[in-house]
C-alpha cells in the first residue's frame, strides 16, 4: 500500500507540480467525505450495540483521554501547521484573501466532519465490544466494521465491501497528504526553507519509531516553538520589536527543558541510574506521552511563558536599564566609600 501510494502521488506531482496538487485535493476531499459517510452511515445501523457485555465504565464522563482531545488536537495541529511548508505554498497560491478565507472556512468544516466520523468510529467501537484502550490505534476502525476479528491482533483481512470503501478511503488520504508532504519537500531542498531540514527529518524517520510516534515528535517540538515564531507574523504589534531572532530559540530550549523536568518527574525511579532517567523522561517528553495534555501545556506555556521573560530582557537591554542600573550602583557605592 505505501508503495503504491508513494508511486501515485510522486508521479502526478513530478508533471504537474503544486498546481495538481491543489486540483487533486479537491477531488480527493469531496470523494473521502462520501465514501465515509456512507460507511459510517451503514456501520450504525448494521452493528448491534450491548453495553452489558463491555464495561465502559472508564470511558465516560470527564477522562484523561477526553481532555487530551480538547486541548492536544487544536494545539498541536495548530502549531505543527505553523511549519508546514505545504500549507504554506497553498495559502500564498491563492489568487486573494477573500478565495483564501473562503478555502480556509470550507477546509476546516469538511476537517470537522471527517474529524467527527472518526470519533464516531471510536463510539461505536466501545459500545459494541469491538474495540478497548488496547487495541491497535492504527487499525482500530478496521476492526470496527471487519466481520471477523480479533481486538488485539497486528493485522487482518478486509471481507466486505465496507472494508474496501474505507481501504480506498485511506488511500486517497494518504495520497492527499504525500502529494502535499513532496512538494513541500521540494521547495525546501530548492532553497525556500534551508536545505539542512531534510537530512535532519531523514535521520528522524530512520529511528526505531512507528508513524504515531514520528508524529508525536513532530507536534510537541512544534508545540514548543510555534508561539514566537507565530508572533512574528504580527509586525504592527508593540512589542514584536523585542521578540529578536535568538529569543523562538531559546525559548525552544527553555520549553524542552521544562517538559524534560516534568517527564522525569512523572518517570524518576530511585532504583534506577540518573542517565537512565535522564533517557526515559527525553523519550517521555518527546514521544511516549501518548499525546497527553499535561505534557503539552507543559510545553506550550512554558513556551510563553520563556518568550515572555526573554521579550521583557530586549525591552530593558534596549532601554539601557542594565547600564542606568549599573551606573547608579557604581554611584551609589562610590558616595558611602567617601
């Protein structure tokens, strides 16, 4: 399936470029809001529900899972859109703001609906026994609709036809976000973004890690940087004068830095070697939170917090506070020495 998909999408993007790239998302869009619609549509009226048979007990109600969803998903996909060179060439091909608006609104309601089919999925897993916290997070909308299955298994076996809407859902997916990911790939090595970058997402992606986990790293480094780099964008503001191009990096690190604590906080062991925590909290803070809140408001507002700080130095440096102050020290001491 990668293979195809990474063959397709690199074969229409290298004749027609960006612009078939826009084209095709528009057909992919509207074609995966029917076909998962229609699935879902007969995945509710065709599954028998039986709360009796599976406790759910630790799903409703106010949950971790639940608070992670409200605030993870429109934080981090927030901030990791802020460095998506993708997004990026699109909203500068756009032929006004107006069009761009009016795209932007669309594409964020047809987000939602996708976004709203697959939290049904989820419901109407739990509530039919199918699916549990420790089903295979990747598969787990398969096992929903497949006739026969087994919850904890690493792969299975499409045997009806809803299967293959959904398979041929995911493969327009995949098609719509590769072809999006290459030309954003293309305008960074061709010098737009520095050609450093690739090598860097290479060596990433030949780590040991499985795609959610590559992703996990992706959006909690972006969450930790995205806030000073997202005021650049705002010139007319007052303050953005004292936001200068060392502080998004160090606040970068300040962010990382205090996530990092607050992992090996939550991970430290007595029993344990200090380098060896030191690990599992960086693994901790990076990919192993499983997208919890907690560890991205960490990030996110010691972000803040950290652009804050650095922005409130630059005012007093540029204010020559540091020198006045110096300078009246040295007075100051000077008269009680006579």
């Amino acid at each position: 399936m990668l293979i195809i998909i990474s063959a397709t999408t690199m074969g229409y993007t290298f004749f027609g470029g960006l612009k078939i790239s826009i084209m095709t998302d528009r057909i992919q869009a509207a074609v995966v809001l029917v076909l998962l619609s229609v699935v879902a549509m007969y995945t509710f009226i065709t599954l028998k529900f039986s709360l009796q048979e599976k406790n759910i007990s630790q799903f409703l109600g106010a949950n971790e899972w639940g608070y992670s969803s409200l605030f993870v998903m429109p934080v981090a996909f927030l901030c990791v859109t802020l460095f998506s060179e993708s997004f990026w060439q699109k909203a500068w091909a756009s032929e006004n703001k107006k069009i761009l608006r009016r795209g932007a609104l669309i594409s964020s309601l047809m987000n939602f609906i996708v976004i709203f089919i697959f939290c049904l999925f989820g419901l109407f897993g739990l509530l039919s026994g199918r699916t549990d916290a420790n089903t295979n997070e990747i598969l787990r909308v398969f096992y929903i609709i497949n006739s026969e299955y087994e919850p904890h298994k690493t792969g299975f076996v499409v045997k009806s036809f809803m299967g293959l809407l959904l398979v041929v859902s995911a493969f327009i997916m995949g098609t719509s976000a590769l072809d999006s990911l290459q030309n954003g790939i293309v305008a960074s090595i061709s010098g737009v973004l520095s050609p450093r970058l690739p090598p860097r997402a290479i060596v990433l992606a030949s780590c040991d890690l499985n795609a959610l986990d590559l992703f996990a790293v992706s959006n909690i480094l972006a969450t930790m940087t995205a806030f000073p780099i997202g005021l650049g964008i705002f010139t007319k503001l007052k303050f953005s004068m004292y936001i200068t191009d060392c502080v998004p990096f160090l606040s970068f690190c300040l962010s990382l830095l205090s996530t990092m604590v607050y992992a090996c906080c939550v991970e430290w062991k007595k029993e344990v070697a200090f380098g060896v925590n030191l690990l599992r909290g960086l693994r901790k803070a990076l990919y192993g939170n499983e997208y919890s809140w907690k560890f991205y408001a960490v990030s996110f507002f010691s972000s803040i917090l950290a652009t804050a700080l650095l922005s409130f130095i630059n005012y007093l440096r540029l204010r020559k506070f540091f020198i006045n102050f110096t300078r009246i020290v040295l007075k100051s001491s000077k008269s009680s020495a006579k």
